[in-house]
C-alpha cells in the first residue's frame, strides 16, 4: 500500500500539466543557456516524466539522477 501511494498513476490534469511545465521549462532554460548543447529531445523527455510523475517525484528523479551522475563522476 506505500509503495501504491509513492507511485500513484492517477495523477490530476492539474499535476500533469504542472509536471510537464516544469519539466520541459527547467531543460529549455539549460539548453538556452548552454547555446543548444542540450537537445531538445532532452526537454521534450522531462516534460514526458513530469506529466507521468507529477511535479514532486519528477524533481525527486531529477535529484537522484544528478546525484547518480555526480557520484559515478
């Protein structure tokens, strides 16, 4: 039953869209920043996560996936 309250994959319209904002805003920014070394299809692909896991775990996952990064450096 915890594990089914983490991963709920009946989010609200609400959520999704709010996830998918922040997701495809957050790497846009990077790529414009950066002058496009960051692809597009990056962005596209953290709008995709927001909308499946709402804003709280998309931002989890980023963490998580930058720590993973960052130790594997």
């Amino acid at each position: 039953m915890l594990i089914g309250g983490l991963f709920n994959i009946f989010l609200p319209f609400k959520q999704t869209l709010i996830g998918m904002f922040f997701g495809f805003s957050l790497f846009f920014l990077v790529r414009m920043v950066t002058n496009g070394k960051l692809g597009l299809g990056d962005a596209k692909y953290a709008a995709f996560l927001g909308g499946i896991l709402g804003l709280k775990l998309w931002l989890a996952s980023v963490l998580f996936a930058s720590l993973g990064g960052l130790a594997a450096y």
